[in-house]
C-alpha cells in the first residue's frame, strides 16, 4: 500500500546510493530461466530443487523447454558474463539488480519474513581475476551491510554460516542476524564467496595478467523484504510503528485542534497550515491532519500508529501565545516550542528521535545474547525465546547437529570475524573448543 511502499522506497534508496557509490551497477534479467540453464551448477540446482516453481505451458501449448521462476540469478548472470567479460582489465565487475524471486516455501508464510514471492530481492554479484580479490569484495560487501543495518537502527551479529548451512554452490556464507521482538533469529542479509564453481559449471573463462586462461572468481550478496520487516518490527511498540526520521514518510503531523467559533477555527487552521508550509520549504517531510470529522484524541492515535516521529499541536491557545506543543513518537514526551524556534527546534528533535530509536534497540539486542559454556542453560535460553545463546564448539560437524537436535534450535554459526577461544571445552561433547556457535530459534 502507498504509505509502506513509500518506507520501502527510502530503504532502497538508501541501499542504492551505497552500492552505487562503490561501483555497482544495477542491471535487470529476466524472470524465467531455463530449466538447462538453471540445472548447469549441480550442487546450486540441488539446493533449490525443492523449491522451484516451474512454467510447462504457454497458454494450452506445452513447452518444450520447461521455464523456472527465478530463485536466484547465479546461473542466469553467470551465462551472460560468458558473452560480456573476456579479460582481467575488464575486472572486478559488480552488478546488482532489485527484483521479484520466487521459492516455494514449505514452512508457513509470514508477510515479509518468510515468503514465496520475494517482492524486494536485491541480489549483486561480482566477478573478480583471483580468490584474494573476490575474498577482498567479501569484505567490502560486508561493509556496505553495516553501514545499511547501522543507518536503518537495525542492530546484528555477523556469523560464519556452518558448512552443512551454507549457500548452494559458495565455499563460504557470512551472515547478519538481527533478533526479533518475540526472541526468535531473522536472517537480514548474506555474502556468499562463490568460489570458481558457477564460473566452472559454464566454462567461463578470462584472459588474466599473466596471460594465461583461466576461469574467474564471484562472490554474490542479498537481502530481501525482511530489511523492512525488521525496521518495523524492532523500532515499533503496542502503539504501532515507530519509524526513524531519516526513512519516514511523513516526518511531522501538523494537528489543529480546532474548537470554539468558525473565525477561531479558521484562525487556528491558517496558522498550522502556515507553520506546515514553513517546514516544508525547510525541506522537512509535513503533513496537515485539518479533517474535521475526527476529534483530536483520534488523529493522535492515527498518526501515532504510523510512526509519526513528531506530531505538532495547533490550537488557539498556540496561536494567542506563540508556541506549540510537539510529542515525540518514540518517548511520547511533549515539549513547548516557540513558533521563531521551531525550524531549528524540530531539526533537533528529529535528531533526537533517530538516535534514541537506535540506542533503544542496541540495548534491547545486547540483553538478548547469552554467553555460556553450559548447553543446557543455552537451550533454556532458546527454549524461552529470550534470544541467541553462544557456547564453545569443537567444530565438528556431527557435533554441531547433535547440538542443534539436544538444544531444538538452529545454529547461526560462529562469530566472523573469528575470534580465538583457548582453555574452553565443547559445550556438547567436552572436546576443546575452537570457536564459539550461536544457537537460536528461527523462522
């Protein structure tokens, strides 16, 4: 709907401007891959074969080719980067497109979290000369996450995905991980160091410095829907949205309280309209709740309910004296303001309310994290929705998954970058430790 499309498009905008400005370009496939091209990485094709959602007809005739709606665009690139990339000067090259893919969940759908269209895709990928500057555009991927998830007050923990979780075809996946008001772990955002195998599965090949062919190195990265998810999710409260200043659509609500005689409303309707009309050309994002029909209490509870982060209240007793009140969505706090003040003052105010949106939720993500060396205070962590439990881990595999099935929870991974753990034993089997493992619930 128009007013979450439009928080939508601030948060693509912002993804934009900082892909944009390390030297991605964003391009646009098609929906419909064929099946031939979708099958050429064997272990990618096995990872969503249960998945796909398959074109057999057009109209009443059958394909001879069946036709598989995107659930991601490695092969489909890949296979054009064949015909575009023949040399190392011609590299690194960065793509990214924002678009619809399709996977066929089996799990229960939940709006933006779990879904089967993914109406807001943004996947890039890369193709780079060496495995040491694909690793560098890991990096630099992960950097662009940050500032994202900073930017939004989304707050995460960045793991090493483990190798029987990672992505379909990569040699590794990095992850960001927020945590949910309801104590549960929601995926943000993934980098996958692809390696040489989409580019050996099409026998892409590149001419390198040193003359010799050879096939390149890719990485890819994506985030999806559940970035808006989040940022309503974590900022909101039992009022409704809670929405940072920098993303919101309407920024200020300039609310009459319109009472008393026509000339006294009409008094005080000149005056909200003209401070609304101030804030405007002062480049701020207004709106003028002036419906007559709805008692004040109500337009409060309105713009509340859509996050609003400062609402501005007109009455005549405003007008006679010169000041307004304005409340805060984020701690409902109301303050009087001078009206020759009030650029400034909101601009403050706004400040205010974006910085105190993320504190808020830092404070509320350090409280979920639990660090323990014992699995059972782990799994009642977990059990208890309280949020993400990190214990020591041998590193081991059939480990890991004992772990997973004992604790009934999902593992995240281990802390990236790594960090060093020495004299601790494996929470589950007693083996020395060689990282921590985040365990968590799920969607």
């Amino acid at each position: 709907m128009p007013y979450g499309f439009q928080i939508r498009r601030a948060i693509l905008d912002l993804v934009r401007r900082l892909l944009d400005s390390t030297g991605h370009e964003e391009v646009l496939f098609p929906l419909l891959i064929p099946e031939g091209l979708l099958k050429k990485e064997s272990e990618h094709i096995r990872g969503f074969e249960d998945e796909v959602y398959w074109v057999t007809h057009g109209g009443l005739e059958e394909l001879d080719v069946k036709l598989a709606l995107r659930p991601t665009s490695e092969t489909s690139i890949t296979f054009m980067e064949t015909f575009w990339i023949k040399s190392y000067r011609q590299l690194p090259k960065k793509y990214y497109q924002i678009v619809s893919i399709f996977r066929y969940e089996t799990k229960a759908t939940r709006p933006m979290i779990r879904l089967r269209e993914v109406t807001t895709f943004k996947e890039a990928h890369t193709v780079h000369e060496t495995f040491e500057d694909a690793e560098r555009q890991v990096l630099e991927a992960i950097e662009i996450y940050k500032k994202i998830f900073d930017e939004l007050g989304v707050p995460y923990l960045i793991s090493r995905r483990p190798d029987w979780d990672k992505f379909a075809g990569a040699l590794y996946t990095i992850a960001f991980d927020t945590v949910m008001p309801d104590g549960r772990a929601l995926q943000i955002g993934t980098v996958h160091h692809l390696g040489q195998s989409f580019t050996r599965a099409f026998d892409f090949k590149i001419q390198r410095a040193d003359e010799k062919l050879d096939h390149p190195w890719q990485t890819s990265y994506g985030i999806s829907d559940r970035v808006v998810a989040t940022v309503i999710s974590i900022h909101g409260d039992d009022r409704g949205l809670a929405l940072l200043p920098s993303i919101a659509p309407v920024q200020i609500v300039v609310i009459p309280i319109l009472s008393g005689s026509s000339e006294e409303k009409e008094k005080v309707l000149i005056e909200a309209r003209g401070i609304a009309n101030r804030l405007r050309s002062s480049g701020f994002r207004v709106s003028v709740d002036d419906r007559d029909w709805e008692r004040p209490g109500a337009k409060f509870y309105y713009w509340e309910a859509k996050g609003v982060p400062l609402r501005i209240e007109v009455g005549l007793r405003e007008v006679e004296s010169g000041e307004v009140t304005v409340a805060r969505r984020d701690t409902l706090e109301r303050v009087q303001v001078r009206v020759d003040r009030l650029e400034d003052e909101v601009r403050r105010l706004l400040e205010s309310v974006e910085d105190g949106l993320k504190e808020r939720a830092k404070d509320d993500f350090r409280a979920r994290i639990l660090r323990t060396s014992r699995l059972d205070e782990a799994g009642e962590w977990v059990e208890s929705r309280k949020g993400v439990a990190e214990v020591p881990w041998c590193g081991r595999e059939d480990c890991g998954l004992k772990m997973e099935e004992e604790v009934n929870a999902k593992i995240l991974g281990t802390p990236w970058p790594h960090e060093v753990v020495e004299g601790l034993s494996c929470a589950r089997c007693g083996a020395p430790a060689v990282a921590y493992v985040r365990l968590a619930k799920t969607y």
